[in-house]
C-alpha cells in the first residue's frame, strides 16, 4: 500500500510565478525523495514604487513515504 504525504511551500522569485514554483520544487528535492508532483494553491506578488518586486507561488508538494 502506498501513502502519499504533502506539504506547502511558497517559492519566491523576482523573475516570475513559474520561476517561484521552481525555486519551491527545487527546495523541496534538496530534502525529500520520490517526490511525484505539485499543485499551484495561489499566486500572488510584493509590489514596491507600483513594479512587482517579487513574484510568490504556493505550492502544495506531494511525496511517496517509503519504508
């Protein structure tokens, strides 16, 4: 039987909201294995002197727990 486990992370990205998803994923390998997917929870963005400065996606990360 298997178990999937998640957990949500928020990448950050000063280039764009698939390059924050990135940043997340690639965060989230350095520590976990069989890592099988991700959803996008939300976007959104920090805003400073009316430019985005920051781009931030939420990721919701799914992993196979393995004995």
């Amino acid at each position: 039987m298997a178990v999937i486990k998640t957990i949500d992370l928020v990448g950050v990205s000063t280039e764009s909201w698939r390059d924050a998803a990135r940043q997340a994923l690639d965060e989230a390998t350095k520590t976990l294995r069989d890592v099988e997917g991700f959803t996008v929870l939300e976007t959104s963005a920090v805003v400073r002197d009316g430019d985005i400065a920051e781009y931030h996606t939420n990721v919701r990360i799914r992993f196979r727990i393995t004995r």
